[in-house]
C-alpha cells in the first residue's frame, strides 16, 4: 500500500534540488546563474493511526499530521 493520506490524499510530489552558481547583481556581480538542478522527492508528513470509522470499524491507517491538528480525525489509543 502507498503512503498516501486517508483522510487529504496527500501524497509525495517531486521537485527540482537547484544549485546556483555567481555573485548577485545587488553585490556588484553579472547575477546567479543555474548549474545543477537535481530530482527530488517532497514527503508529505504521514503517521499511521487507529481511527474509527463513521460505520464504527477501527482501522488503522495513514493520515497526515496536519489532519491530525486540524481536528478532521479523532486518534484511538
């Protein structure tokens, strides 16, 4: 099973690390200029927890933390 959230669908995304060569133009210099630019991947940050279901079964699932805070899911210990 994926790591996606139950509750938002959040799921990983991916993205660009860029690296960036050169002295600004505000400093004196010609501006920065791009020399690398590096794939990665932006992880949602997902916790996996019992919760009861509105049809009463407890399941345990992955839900992102900022669900947890916002208070869209009740956690079971």
């Amino acid at each position: 099973m994926s790591r996606i959230c139950y509750i938002t669908g959040k799921k990983q995304v991916i993205g660009s690390r860029i690296s960036r060569k050169g002295q600004s133009k505000k400093s004196g210099g010609i501006g920065t200029h791009v020399t690398k630019k590096v794939k990665r991947i932006f992880k949602p940050n997902l916790q996996r927890v019992k919760i009861m279901l509105p049809n009463g079964q407890v399941r345990r699932v992955w839900v992102a933390v900022k669900a947890i805070k916002a208070g869209l899911v009740e956690k079971l210990i």
